[in-house]
C-alpha cells in the first residue's frame, strides 16, 4: 500500500536530526543476559550512524530509531570507530556484548566491512558472545565470508525485526518492507554460517487491535519456532514522528496491555518449549509503553523480567489485578471496531 509507504516517509520529511555530535554513540550500559543458560553479565552498545537504510526510504509505521541518528549527515569510519571507543571505556570483559546500531549492521552505507571486521575482532578477544541486529536483505554470504575467521570460537548472533509472520499484517500495518519468505531465505543463510538467529515480535502493531495481536504473536511463534533460536517480544511503545505517535496524539491507539505480554508468553512458552523467550518493555508502565491500570503496573513488569531471565512460568501464574476486567472488556468491545481502537480505559 503506497499510502502507508509514503505516510511513513513524509513524517519524517522536514526531520532534523538533533544530534550534532558523531562521535558519539547513542549509549553504552551493562545489563543481564543468558548464555549457556546461565544469567551472564553483558554490554550494550548502540552506535549513532547515518540512520537505517529503510528508514530514509520510507520506515516503519512504530519506529523512531531514526530520531538518534545522525539522520543522513556523513558518518565516517573514524567517527565510529570514537564511538566505539568511547562505548569501550564503560567495558568491563563482560562475556556477551551486543552492539546494535538502530538499523543493519550489515548495511555498508551505517557500517563499512572494514570496520565492521575490526569491531567484531576486538570484541571476541574478551567476550564469548556477540549480537547484532539487521534486515534480512543484508544477511548475504559475502557479508558474512570474512567475519567466520574471527568467529570460529565464540557466539555471534544476529537479530531480525521479523514482526509478525502474517505478510498482510507486515505490510499493512507496519510497512516493513520485506516478506516472510525473505526472513527464511536469511534465517537459511544464518544457519549455513553456524550463525544464532533471534527474532524479533512486534506486540500490538497499528491498526491490529488487543485481541487480534494477541493471536498474531502466538501464530508467529508457531510458525518461526523450529527456525529461530530466540524469540525478543518488543511491545511498541511511542516513538516521536512515526505513523503510530499520529494515531496515539489523536487517541486512535493504545499500546498493549501487560496481561496481553503475559499471555503471549505463557502460550509462547507451551508452544516453543526450548526457545529462549524474551520481552524488553521500553516504556513499560508509562501510556506511551504497555501498560495496564498502573497500580499493579510494576509488579507485571517485575515478573515479565524475571521470566525473561529465568524462563520459568511459575512467575507469571499468579498476576492478577481488579483492571483485568477492563482488559476483557477492551478486547471484546473492539471485536466490533476497525482496528485498535481508541484509548478506552486509559
Ligand atoms: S524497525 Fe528496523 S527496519 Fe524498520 S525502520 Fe526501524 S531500524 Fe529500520
Ligand atoms: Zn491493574
């Protein structure tokens, strides 16, 4: 649908990037990870680069990656490479590191091969474990050759933004701009490499309401279970200048509600069994993130955490709260509208 494509794209017309600086990168911190199953120290690193290749095309209807870029200014080698060394100051051998760039790490306009080679080199000195994050269409053989060398003893693990296995729902709603079939094409290329593959699981795309997003994430892991090696659920939160920030200002959406995460997790779980299952709230708890009523907003996300490390069901078994009526009621009241409907509870 050109509509979306071209809604998307003219959002962001007129965009100026705030960031002046180049040599800096986005942010660095530590965090919790699991590795070999076992709850491991990691580090995050995001790198500021000209922006996602897609994004400058047209984008996607939840993204604002691209209000941390440098939004097309030129981006240097050397100006990453300082970032890079910049995040490394903050470095403390933890054993999983993943580097994400707000795009494609395979995409030679954000990075080039060059200093792609050499991060990757220096991070596997000291950690066994790497992740990275790009769209299928980069993940190609001659992208993935000359990093094998330096990859023969540790982990590397990329990350795909699949959403939704429903081809409709992903051009429809989120104007990804790549099919299904495309994700397995790359998933194939992944496996040939002895490359890990997490995939990514929109939660509550636009124009899908509470009830249909529910099912869609449950059929996605269906489909994409003896594929991937993780599975990263990421309800959408509300991001400056995207599709979904118009809908939300004009109360035409509301992010998910935490009990739809739980759901979602507890069906995943019986359906994947092995697959490590996990879900970042960015947001969570505020109404720009998924959210319920707020007053047991904390204790969801405390335990939707802790099952993300910990893999174990028994956390979520007893949430419970007086607004699970209202979360009910949402989903049967918009069977009877178009969409994910306006902001009815709060
Ligand atoms: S979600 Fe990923 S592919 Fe889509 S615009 Fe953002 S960075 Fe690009
Ligand atoms: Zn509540």
């Amino acid at each position: 649908m050109r509509e979306l494509s071209d809604f998307c794209k003219n959002l962001k017309k007129g965009f100026i990037n705030r960031q002046i600086n180049p040599n800096k990168p986005v942010g660095f911190w530590p965090e919790k990870d699991i590795l070999n199953g076992k709850i491991t120290d990691s580090f995050v690193i995001i790198l500021r680069t000209r922006g996602c290749s897609w994004s400058h095309k047209s984008g996607c209807s939840m993204c604002g990656y691209f209000n941390d870029t440098m939004w097309g200014d030129d981006v240097t080698d050397e100006n990453l490479k300082k970032q890079f060394e910049a995040a490394m100051d903050g470095y403390n051998n933890e054993k999983i590191v993943k580097i994400f760039n707000s795009g494609s790490f395979f995409d030679e306009r954000e990075i080039s091969i060059k200093l792609r080679y050499k991060i990757l080199n220096k991070l596997f000195e000291k950690a066994e474990k790497i992740s990275v994050e790009s769209r299928p269409e980069y993940i190609m053989q001659t992208n993935l050759s000359d990093l094998m060398q330096i990859i023969v003893n540790g982990i590397f693990e990329v990350g795909v933004g699949l959403e939704t296995s429903n081809d409709f729902i992903r051009k429809y709603s989120i104007n990804k701009g790549f099919t299904f079939n495309d994700y397995i094409k790359s998933a194939k290329v992944l496996k040939n490499n002895n490359i890990k593959l997490k995939t990514y699981v929109l939660i509550k795309p636009p124009f899908v309401n509470e009830k249909q997003s529910i099912n869609d994430a449950i059929e996605t892991v269906k489909k994409i279970k003896d594929i991937t090696d993780i599975i990263s659920f990421n309800p959408v939160n509300i991001q400056r200048n995207t599709l979904v920030s118009f809908l939300w200002n004009r109360k035409y959406y509301r992010p998910p509600w935490l009990f739809s995460i739980v759901e979602i997790l507890k069906e995943s779980k019986k359906i994947s069994r092995d697959i490590l299952l996990k879900c970042d709230i960015v947001g969570g708890g505020n109404i720009r993130g998924a959210h319920n009523c707020r007053i047991c907003d904390k204790e969801f996300l405390k335990s939707i955490k802790e099952f993300s490390l910990y893999q174990n069901l028994d956390v979520l078994e007893n949430l419970d709260c007086e607004c699970r009526d209202k979360w009910l009621d949402q989903i049967d009241i918009e069977e009877y509208g178009f969409g994910s409907l306006v902001n009815m509870f709060g």
